[in-house]
C-alpha cells in the first residue's frame, strides 16, 4: 500500500525454497506410500504365501493346494453357513431396533432425549468382550439366571443355556445395536423436514407418513447400516470365542483361532479360512458402497429443518419401556454384574451369600503382570494413536488434495484392511514376521503395528471427511499470498482440521484399547495389553479378576469419553 | 507492469479448456473475462495465477515471463506476487481478520511493526479497520468479501486477479463492491482481470471486456464496442437483450430484405452475399401506437407496421413482443399498450448491426 514495497524474494532464493517444499513433500509421500505398503501388503501377502504351504510358519514345508480343498470339507462348510446365518440375522435384529431408537428418540416428543442419547454413546464404547462376559455370568448353565428361575423359583423350563448360536446373536445384538442407531440417527437428523410436511400436507397421519415416507427415504442408509453390521458381526472375534467356543458353535473367525492354537494345529487351513473370510467381508463392503453411493442421489439436502415431533399420547411407556430396557439390558445389567462379581471372593449366584473382597482391586496393583499390561495399554493405544493419526494423516492428505502420481494406488491400499478381519490380520503377521529378518515377533510393536494397520481406514476417512469440506480456494488463497505448499498445508489446513484429528486421535485411542481379535494371535506374556489381560483372566475361569479389570477399564473409557466431550466444542469453535 | 498472454492452452487429457489464446493487459488496466460457464475463463485466470499448469504459450506478469510450459519453465503461484480474490472469499476461518490480511506480509518475511501498519492501511482502505480483531464467522458475506481484498492487495502485488468475487453477495451488495473494487483498483494502478459471467458486471467496471467461448476468445473490445457493434451472434447475444432478423436479398447488390419481404435500410453496408442477421438493441426501437403514418420517414428510420404479442411490465419500462416485420420483436417503451394493439416501430438504420448469417 502506498508504494510500500514488500521486499520480493530474490528469484534464485525463491527457487530454492519451492524447491525445498516440494522436496520435503516428495520424501514425506515416499515415507507414506512405503509405510502404507509395507503395514497393509506384507501380512496380506504373507498370508496367501502361508494359504498355499503344508506347515506352520517359519518350519520348513512344501507347497501345496490341500489348504484350499479343505475350505469345502464339512466342517469348514458347516462354519461359513453358521457365519452368515448369525450375521444376517443378528444385522436384522440391530436394524430394527437400531432404527427404532433413533426414531423414538429424534422423531417423536420423547422426554430423555439427550440422557438416551449419551447412554446409547456409552454403550457403543462398551466393549463387547465385556459384555459378553458379563451375559455369561448371567446366562451360563451354572449362573445367575439358572440359579433365579431353575433353583429359586422352580422353573425349570426357563433355564438357559448362554453357550449357543442365539446367545451369540442376543449379545452380538446388544453390542451392536448402538452402531446402527449412530449410522442412522445422522440421515433421521439431516433429512429435509419438507418430504414429510409435504406428506403430511396431502393429508397423512404422522405414523403414515413414518412408514410411507420417512423409511422408504432412509432405505438406503438402512441398508449400509445393515451390510456394515453384518460385516461387524462375521469378523468379531471376541463375543464367539467366549460364547461360541465352550458351547462349540464355531464361527469362521473363531475356527481360525482354534486351527492356531489348538491341536490338530493347521497355519495353513487357517490361512485359507483367512482370505475366504476376506473375501466375504470384501464383497460386503463392496455392495456397502455401491449402496451408498446411490443413495446420496436421493436422500438428504444441506438444509436441516426441524419436523414438528409425533406426539406419543399414550404410548410414552412404552417409548420409556422399549429405550431404558434396551439400555438397562446392554450397558446396565452388565455393569452391575461386573461390579457385582469384581467383589466376591467366590463367585455365587446368591448375593446374600457371596463373601465380599476388594483383594480382585489389590491384585491389579500388586501383580506385576497387570500393571505391565496397564503400561502396555497405554504405550500402545496412547502413542500407537498418535503413529495411526500421523500416518492417516498424511494418507488423506495426498489422495485428496497433492494427488501426486501414484495416489490412487495409495487410496486402494489404505482402505484394503476394512476388509480384512482382525484376527485374519493378526495370522498374516504371524507368517510375515516368522520370515522377516526383523526382530518383531514378540515385542509391542507387533502389537502397534497390528493396530494401526486395522484402524488406519479409519484414521483416513475421520480427517479426510473434514479435508475434503475446507474449499480448495482456502489453500490456493496461501500459495497466492505468497507461501509455498508445505507452508500453506502447515497454516492453513492443519489448524482448520484439527478437530478431525483430535477426533481421529480419540477414535483410535478408543479403538486399540478394546481391541482384541488382531492382537490375541500376536500377544506374549511380555506384551498383553488390558483388553488381553481380561480376556486370559475369563478364560482362566477366574471371574472375579477380570470383571475388576474390566471395571477400571471401563472406568478409563467413560472417563476418556468425558475429557473427549470437554475438548471438542474448543475445535469447533469456527 | 501488465499481463501478457500469448497463445495460452490449457488442455485437461484431450479436453482443450483453454485453446491459444492471446492477449495483452496495459499497466493500470483494468479487463474482465466475460463468457458462459466452461468457456475457460476461470481456467485462463488461474493459469495467470499459477493455480493451474498451462500445457502450451506463455505468460509474462510485468517483465517476468512465469509460464512457459514448452521451456519447462511453470513460476510457482507463491512466486507471482500477485492478489487474487475468490468466489467463495477464501477467507481462513481459523485467523482473526488481522492475521488473515497479515499472512502475504508474514509469509515473504516483513517485520512485524511494518506488517502491522501495512495491515491496518489495507483494512482501513475497505472500512473494516474497527473489525481486525474478530473472526471471519462473526462477519457477514460482504465483510468477508473487504477482508478478502484487503488480503489480495495488501502486499503490494504486481497485478490483481478477480475470480467471480462478488457471484456469492446479495444484488444491492454487489452493486456497491462494483464501485470499490474499482476504486482500489485505480488507486493501486495496477493491471486487473476480472472473471465474471455478469454482463452487467463486465460492462459496468471494465477498461476492455474479453468475450470467450469454448476456450477462445470471441471479442475483445472496450464495453461501448462489445455491446454496440458486437462482432458476432454470440457476443451479441451474450452482453444484452437483442433481437435478430434473419435478413436476405436477391443479388449481392439489392436491398436487404426482411422475412416478411419488407425491405430494410441499414448503414452500414460491409456484409456481403445474400443473406445476413440484423441485430437490434431494444432500446433502439422507438414504438408509437397506431398505423404507420404518410409513407416515409422524415427522419430516414425504418418504419414497419406490427401488433403486440406480449406485455411485460418492469417498473422503468415495459417489455414488449411485437409481431413485425415476419418475426418477433422485442422492445422497451414507456407507453403503455395491451397486447393486440397495433403499433409503428421506427428505427434508426445506424442502430442496426449488420452480423454474418448463423
């Protein structure tokens, strides 16, 4: 401004500094890409190498095809069809009660909204082996519902057996229930009030215009809903393992296990099981995406209004009876029977009779075994995170906005692990890391390695959803005043999509520490994280030990949840 | 200092969205690219402004030649030292107002006092120097838009680039922003182009309009040359309402002739062959109720006889569709007729602009 000239930078000083820039975000796409190969296509290929040999990892053995043969003896066939069947029936059941919480919730007068709201957030984060374990204490042969109805009230013909196909889909249901209303309950919010107003203008009752307009509107989430949950519940490892195992319902994910850790031992069997369960999930997600990718044609504009709420009348007992059980069932229930157990010297079914203790408390701190998985918990959820986020990062990044030569193929391969299984991830490591000179086997960074390959797609997709949102004119707006690209990434997008990776951060944070299927392969006495440590403890039959562990993890997670409500209405202050 | 284009392609695959064209921009001057959507107006700006690789010609910004794809030679955007203004502002939700006018100056290295002062001129020059500390969500569209042009002319650029700045703002906004971009724009003396597909917008502001279709340029020409003797159908079409009719004759020397046969006095005389397209202004058609009167014009205008179709009242004038001359034609007038009335319509033979048949 009036003639006061801002000093142009020498030209040769000017070369050299885009030159720096840009050669910074060379290597940083080299360090990505390599990185990204390296985590997703070494266990995927170790895994189809370990599909076609006759031993276990690491032992010498021949090539051959008997591995493949075996996915159609009856056994393996008799696992497929358990497999889908659960899944598809469980998808079913999560879809409609799923749907119907969000429905209650967000499209009638229901009174406890944002209370029901928060509960349904908490038990999405409620891990599933700890419900789980908390409905096998209840539902068992030997436990406290047999011990009410059969031995209290003499009513044999309600004892229940928890070790079968349905109590797999019953916990499967009430773990994954909260998932389904959280993909819905976006498209309820966001859809444009005016479809409904203009049914109900032509004359339909509000219950009409739910089932003739609302529903048929949100068909097509309804059914990504239902092909990711279906997805969920084939590649869960831990509801079938501790369910499914003792009563021998054997899902494909639990089979593979078994074929790894239990003679006949079978690496190679296992392998094959590995990527035909791969494969299912794959196609899975495939038709997941078509499906959405044809629904946002038609469903929900930017513009949100606000339909007036059905006025339940009568029926608010009923809306209370249906959320609160559901609540009560999935995150209640468990949690008093966790405490419940976590303070009984010997497990009985009977409180009156139960001698209470804290020493389950006393041992994680005085055993070195749990405090070495609190510190490995925290070592691999709070710095295998920050690795998972960096890494996501930069993923979205450079397929969404460098686009340098190569970035579909970079995009191809981070989202590969959504369709690989934990536990199918976890076997290919085992053969990588059986061959390569490196010295992983083991240690915790296996571990960490495990996780943020599983979690990598989402990292991605949580700060690339934001990146894509900040206009494109934002950063060339930078590079116009002057500042080169690395600058201009540096100032102006990463502090606008903080949030998202604060968000990504806590995702991950909250995803390692649940985690169980990728790393129960993995896993040393030296290396067990708590999720682990809770796991072995149940299986030990030692019942008392893992509902405490479980009870402070579960504390660390609702009080993580907390701190995440604190900090994120700081990032989205603009 | 100016802009100089020449023979600037920019193809995306085989699409040629920019095809070899050339132009020059004078120091202090001030040119809009005019054009329907996709005619590669932004695509050229953004090649001026290194948002884009040029895949052919070159690019001289003042004295420096900053593209020359067939050289290898693609100057960095940052390196221009140009100010651009976007469509959507482009203003960074996450800094105060003074930060974002601050950031050119900061990132090319200037003292903090210096940029300071800098900063505090540039918000003062577009009134906003009482808001420098809020953040750009507590501000309305049109103060986003001063905050971007406070931003664009900040560092002392070497041109200015306009990117449809003002499609986002509300009519009565956009006419005052006319106004001030301008001003500054004079007060700076630098070279400007300005994006625009608003012939209002075009016309009112520009030194010289640049017309482009399909990644060509149609018609370069100060406003008064665009919109009075439009070298084409397009240009014609494209910068004001106007009528055409479709015009013949038996030899290349006979009268023109309207559809109907009526014939038709023209001044100019430079289109050859049998056939041509009149192109007229509604503004220059004077419509009188009534007959035609006696048999010509004391004043040399074309005369014809015509009914009107449809009225469309606006306030200033009414818009009227007459029946004439074997065609359509459309006018503006202050008199008030119901449709079916008959009408004269005179006009003036140097108000036709003779066009090459389509």
């Amino acid at each position: 401004m009036q003639g006061a000239a801002v000093p142009m930078p020498a030209p040769a000083a000017a070369r050299a500094g885009k030159g720096l820039s840009e050669r910074v975000l060379n290597a940083l796409y080299i360090l990505t890409f390599a990185t990204v190969l390296l985590l997703v296509l070494v266990p995927l290929s170790a895994l189809i190498y370990g599909s076609f040999r006759t031993s276990a990892p690491g032992s010498p053995g021949e090539w051959t095809l008997q591995n493949y043969a075996n996915l159609a003896s009856g056994g393996v066939v008799t696992t497929v069809w358990t497999t889908l069947w659960i899944g598809l029936v469980s998808a079913a059941i999560c879809i409609v009660i799923g749907t119907a919480l969000a429905l209650v919730i967000h499209r009638t007068d229901f009174r406890h909204k944002s209370l029901m709201t928060a509960l349904i957030g908490l038990a999405f984060y409620f891990p599933s082996f700890i419900v789980a374990m908390a409905w096998i204490i209840l539902g068992a042969p030997g436990g406290i519902i047999n011990a009410i109805v059969g031995d209290l009230l003499g009513l044999d013909f309600l004892r229940t057996d928890i070790y079968s196909a349905l109590g797999i889909v019953y916990v499967t249901v009430l773990h994954q229930v909260p998932f389904v209303y959280l993909t819905v309950r976006g498209p309820i919010i966001g859809m444009d009030a005016t479809y409904e107003e203009a049914a109900l203008a032509a004359g339909a009752r509000p219950a009409t215009v739910i089932r003739r307009v609302t529903l048929p509107l949100l068909a097509y989430s309804i059914a990504s809903s239902f092909i990711l949950v279906f997805i969920l519940t084939i590649e869960q490892f831990a509801i079938p393992a501790l369910i499914g195992i003792p009563g021998q319902v054997n899902m494909l994910a639990t089979q593979l296990y078994l074929l790894c850790r239990f003679s006949p031992v079978d690496y190679g069997l296992a392998a094959a099981i590995g990527l035909a369960l791969s494969a299912i999930t794959g196609a899975a997600i495939w038709a997941q995406r078509r499906v959405t990718r044809a629904g946002r044609l038609t469903t929900i504009t930017g513009k949100a209004g606000r339909v007036k709420p059905i006025p339940l009348g009568r029926w608010k007992w009923a809306a209370n009876l249906f959320c609160f059980g559901f609540i009560f069932l999935a995150l209640l229930l468990p949690m008093l029977i966790l405490l419940y157990t976590s303070v009984l010297r010997w497990f009985t079914a009977n409180p009156f009779n139960g001698m209470y203790t804290l020493r389950n408390y006393a041992f994680i701190w005085e055993s070195g075994s749990t405090l070495r998985s609190f510190w490995n918990t925290l070592l691999v959820s709070g710095v295998g995170a920050v690795f998972g986020v960096l890494l996501g990062l930069m993923c979205a990044y450079f397929t969404l906005r460098v686009r340098p030569k190569g970035h579909r193929w970079l995009d191809f391969v981070t989202v590969l692990p959504f369709g690989v299984p934990g536990i199918v991830l976890g076997l290919g490591l085992l053969w990588a890391y059986a061959f390569l000179p490196l010295p992983l086997y083991g240690t915790i960074a296996v571990i960490i390695i495990a996780f943020v390959t599983r979690f990598l797609p989402y990292a991605t997709e949580t700060v690339g959803g934001q990146m894509v949102q900040v206009d494109r004119s934002l950063e060339e707006a930078a590079w116009v005043s002057g500042a080169n690209r690395l600058r201009a990434a540096l100032r102006i997008m990463l502090p606008i999509i903080s949030p998202s990776i604060q968000s990504a951060y806590f995702l991950l944070f909250m995803a390692f520490f649940r985690e169980i299927s990728s790393a129960i392969l993995l896993y040393s006495a030296n290396t067990q994280v708590i999720s682990i440590s809770i796991w072995a403890f149940f299986e030990q039959a030692n019942w008392g030990l893992a509902s405490a562990l479980s009870v402070v993890a579960t504390l660390i997670i609702f009080g993580s949840l907390v701190v995440i409500g604190r900090l994120a209405p700081a990032g989205r202050r603009f | 200092m100016g802009i100089s284009v020449s023979r600037l392609s920019k193809a995306y695959g085989t699409v040629l969205a920019v095809n070899e064209i050339s132009f020059e921009i004078g120091d202090g001057e001030f040119v809009s690219l005019l054009g329907p959507s996709g005619c590669g107006k932004t695509t050229t700006l953004r090649c001026i402004a290194g948002l884009e690789d040029a895949t052919g010609g070159e690019i001289r910004i003042g004295e420096r030649l900053v593209s020359a794809p067939a050289q290898n030679l693609l100057v960095p955007a940052h390196e221009r030292q140009i100010g651009m203004v976007f469509q959507s502002y482009a203003v960074w939700p996450h800094m105060t107002v003074r930060d974002n006018v601050g950031f050119p100056l900061s990132v090319r290295g200037m003292g903090a006092a210096q940029a300071r002062t800098e900063v505090e001129d540039a918000l003062r020059v577009v009134g906003l120097a009482e808001l420098a500390g809020r953040h750009p969500s507590q501000l309305s569209g049109g103060q986003q838009q001063r905050v971007a042009l406070a931003r664009a002319i900040v560092g002392s650029p070497r041109v200015l680039l306009f990117d449809e700045p003002l499609s986002n703002l509300d009519a009565k906004l956009r006419e005052g922003m006319r106004g001030e971009i301008r001003r500054l724009q004079r007060r700076l003396g630098i070279a400007a182009v300005y994006v625009t597909h608003d012939r209002e917008e075009a016309l009112s502001m520009s030194d010289r309009v640049i017309v482009m279709d399909h990644g060509r340029i149609v018609q370069i020409g100060t406003p008064q040359d665009l919109y009075r003797r439009p070298a084409s159908r397009f240009v014609a079409d494209f910068v004001g309402k106007v009528t055409f009719v479709a015009l013949h004759r038996d030899d290349a020397a006979g009268p023109w002739l309207c559809p109907d046969g009526t014939p038709i006095a023209l001044a100019s005389t430079a289109q050859g062959g049998t056939r041509a397209l009149a192109a007229i202004r509604p503004e220059d058609i004077r419509v009188q109720p009534g007959e035609p009167a006696g048999d010509a014009a004391a004043d040399g205008a074309n005369r014809f006889a015509g009914t009107i179709a449809e009225a469309h009242y606006t306030g200033p004038v009414t818009e009227y569709l007459i029946e004439a001359a074997g065609g359509v034609i459309r006018t503006h007038a202050q008199i008030d007729l119901e449709p079916g009335a008959r009408v004269t319509l005179s006009i003036p033979p140097d108000r036709i602009v003779l066009l090459p048949p389509d």
